[in-house]
C-alpha cells in the first residue's frame, strides 16, 4: 500500500493535505502523518502517503470506529485490517486558466460572515452541494445572492495552498434555478482567487452532469479523476 512520495506528485492530487498542513493548519488537528480538520469545519482528513506508519497515524487522530473522507486521486481499494470504507464517490477534478474564464452576467452578492451559518446549514440542506459544518465558512470567502433576507444562492472557497484556491458550496435554491445564480456566483469567486494570482479549481461528482455543464460553460476543463472515499477506523 505504498507510493511515491507525495513530493514527487502534485499538490492537487492530495490536496486536502496541502491545504490541511497550511493555509488551514489552524483549522486542523495533526498526528504524525495525518491531518484532519476540526469536525465542526469539515469532514476530511488526509495522510501523506499510504504507508502504515500514515493509516496508524490517522487512526490514533479520529479515534476508534470514527467516520471521516478522504479526498484524492488514489487511495487505494485495500485499506488495512479494520478499516471500512461505506461508499466511493467518484468525482472530476477541473482547473481554469486566467484568460480562458469566460465572462457572465454579475448578480448581487454579499460576502457571507459567520452570522449567516445558519441559513448557509439551511441552503445546503435544501440543495446537497456536498459536506458543509457550522464552521465552514472560516475556511475561505464566501458569497451569496439574496431574495429579501433569504439566502438562495452561494459559493465560496474551501481547500487551499500555496497557488491554488478550490471553489466549493456552488448550490441555488431549487425556486430560484436557470437564473444564472450558479454560474454569477462561480465566475465570482473564481475571478477573485485569480486576481490573488491563484488557480481555482473545483470538484464535481460524475453523477452532477449538470454542474458539470456550468462549470464548463465558464472554462473549466476537467484535471483528473478523483474520489471521495468515506471511511470508517478499526475499534479498539
């Protein structure tokens, strides 16, 4: 269960890790060599390589029988004794240049502060844009689009590192869908993580051909092949 190490790949293709033992290593918990955010920020965890002193770090970390999400290119199908992994979401990674982002029409936003977790918890409930806790939004900026005082609309910013900012949280209220919300807000944040010289980048299940269809309306090309791997650890 061994790879090269994580110095020779790129920082994409793990980059939970990066972004855990970085930008957000404030918002993380560390054994070793695991990492894994605050369960009230997210539900990933990363190692740096798959080797067992990694999985024996991981384990000691979340605690015994604990569910977490890995978030990579390539973990692998045999996780070590004790370990279950429930389900595999198979998801596309995409990335955009600065001059191929393509332009759409602006909507009105404002930027989301801790004060509107609350209706943030409740538009992701509503919309299943993916995982998303209480404090979420100390992870990066995020937006949203008002109706009166309801938020219907948002995205923000999730994973990131050194050079590159993931866009994340892209959902609409279903009453509010095919006005352009989704691509507004996305150009949005995307044009931001550009102008602090970053790439964004951005995950979308196979399942979601949808988004996938936006994402690409805006320049987005697909990277590569990724997985969200929910696990569970061994018990004591």
């Amino acid at each position: 269960m061994g790879e090269t190490a994580h110095e020779e790949a790129h920082p994409l293709d793990n980059a939970v890790w990066w972004s855990l033992d970085t930008r957000h290593r404030e918002l993380s918990r560390a054994r070793g060599r695991a990492r894994a955010y605050r369960t009230d920020t997210s539900v990933f965890s990363a190692v740096d390589t798959f080797e067992e002193a990694s999985w024996a770090d991981l384990s000691e970390l979340l605690g015994p029988s604990r569910g977490s999400v890995l978030f990579r290119a390539d973990t692998p199908s045999d996780l070590p004794p004790g370990w279950i992994t429930p389900r595999r979401i198979a998801c596309q990674q995409m990335v955009v240049e600065g001059d191929a982002l393509i332009p759409v029409p602006p909507v009105a936003t404002r930027l989301l502060t801790p004060d509107d977790a609350s209706q943030m918890l409740d538009l992701v409930a509503r919309t299943e844009p993916g995982p998303f806790r209480p404090n979420t939004v100390a992870m990066g900026s995020y937006y949203g689009h008002f109706e009166g005082q309801h938020l219907v609309a948002m995205a923000g910013e999730r994973l990131g590192f050194d050079g590159y900012t993931e866009i994340s949280a892209v959902c609409t209220d279903l009453t509010m869908r095919g006005r352009g919300l989704g691509s507004a807000l996305t150009y949005l944040v995307a044009s931001e993580i550009l102008a602090r010289g970053e790439q964004p980048f951005l995950h979308v299940t196979d399942t979601n051909t949808t988004a996938r269809r936006v994402y690409e309306s805006l320049g987005f090309i697909p990277r590569r092949s990724v997985e969200a791997v929910l696990i569970q650890t061994p018990p004591r």
